[in-house]
C-alpha cells in the first residue's frame, strides 16, 4: 500500500512556481549553516537580502494578510514554500527574527490599527528585523520577575534595565521586549509590551562570554 502523499494540480503548479524563484533570486554566494546566530556579516547581509526578495513576494511572512505585506497564502502552499526552500538548504525568514516571527501575530491581533499599519508591513517586507528582549539577569523564564522599567514622559518612555540572552548577532532594527511600568501592581499584571528602535541613545550591546 502506499502512502506517499502527491501534490494536487494547483500544489504542483505552486511547487514549480516556488522552486523556479527561488533558483534565481537566492543570491550568489549564500552559504548554508546550521547556526545562522554565527554568520559572517557578508552572509548576514546576503540573508537580509534574501529576506527582502521573499518579502517583495509576500513569501517571508507568507500567513501574513496582504495588507501588511504578507502573502495571505492557504496552508498548503506555505507548506510548499518551507518545502522548497528547505530542500535550497534555507529557512523562512532565512535569518535569525524569532522577534519577527513572535511580535508579528501578537501585533495582528493585539494590536491597533495605528500599530499594525506602523510595525507590521516593514516585519512582513523584510525591510527591518526584530530581537526579542525577555530574560535578564534576576529573571529566567518567569517573565513576572523582571525588573526593567519603562517610565512615562510626556509622550514618550524612559527605559532602564538590562536583558541577557539576546540570540543572533550584527544587530536588530527593533526589539520587543516586556517592561514593568506599574511597579505597584501585582506581579504578571504590572508588565507592558514595548517595541523599541534599537538606535535610540543609551542603548548599548556587549557581549556574554560563556563556556
């Protein structure tokens, strides 16, 4: 008996469309790894590169509505995609954006409209990439725990703190990361979510040495 499963017409017609971009648009000299937390800034910037192409297509953040920048595609033909550039030796987005992949649906769904029309399309088109700020030094997984804060003033926050664990390198354009701005209330209830330009001043990234 068999079980393989066969793409339909349309798959198989998806398939041919996918497979056939992404033979001419992967850039030349982009090299597969494992780790793409460890890439040269040159393959760092081929990626990125990569990112924008799929993005142009609606293919980075493929489930995404239109709207924003997505592809609005049914199931089966993101499955198709991942297939695909899988079998090139890639990933979807081909960097690290585990702040894209995350703050994008949070934002869909949370988020206004305002918020949306500002955050998702650059996310969806490639044409910006996130880090994910959560961990510090005193807090782990319990994200109750942190202690960075973010202050009103007048229209803007001040934010004081520190994250550990920050995934990838060559930088990120934003980051989203939890705050306290009600340090009075109670614990899991006192946290805010922040999406914050990574070229503001005072911010500074170093390295952690580990073993």
């Amino acid at each position: 008996m068999d079980f393989a499963i066969e793409d339909s017409d349309d798959q198989r017609a998806f398939r041919t469309v996918v497979r056939d971009w992404l033979g001419k648009n992967i850039p030349d000299g982009m090299e597969h790894t494992i780790d793409t937390g460890d890439l040269t800034l040159e393959q760092y910037q081929l990626r990125r590169e990569l990112g924008r192409r799929l993005g142009a297509q609606g293919w980075l953040y493929p489930t995404m509505p239109k709207k924003y920048g997505g592809g609005d595609l049914p199931i089966e033909h993101v499955v198709i995609l991942h297939d695909e550039i899988g079998r090139a030796g890639f990933s979807i987005p081909p960097y690290y954006d585990a702040g894209g992949r995350m703050s994008a649906p949070t934002i869909l769904v949370w988020g206004s409209e305002e918020h949306k029309d500002r955050f998702l399309p650059p996310i969806c088109k490639g044409e910006v990439r996130t880090w994910q700020l959560l961990r510090e030094p005193g807090a782990g997984s319990d994200l109750a725990g942190i202690k960075m804060t973010a202050k009103r003033d007048g229209g803007d926050y001040v934010v004081n703190g520190q994250k550990v664990f920050v995934g990838s390198s060559h930088g990120a354009d934003y980051s989203w990361t939890i705050v306290v701005t009600d340090p009075d209330a109670k614990r899991h209830e006192n946290v805010s979510w922040l999406m914050i330009p990574m070229d503001l001043p005072g911010i500074s990234v170093v390295p952690l040495d580990l073993l």
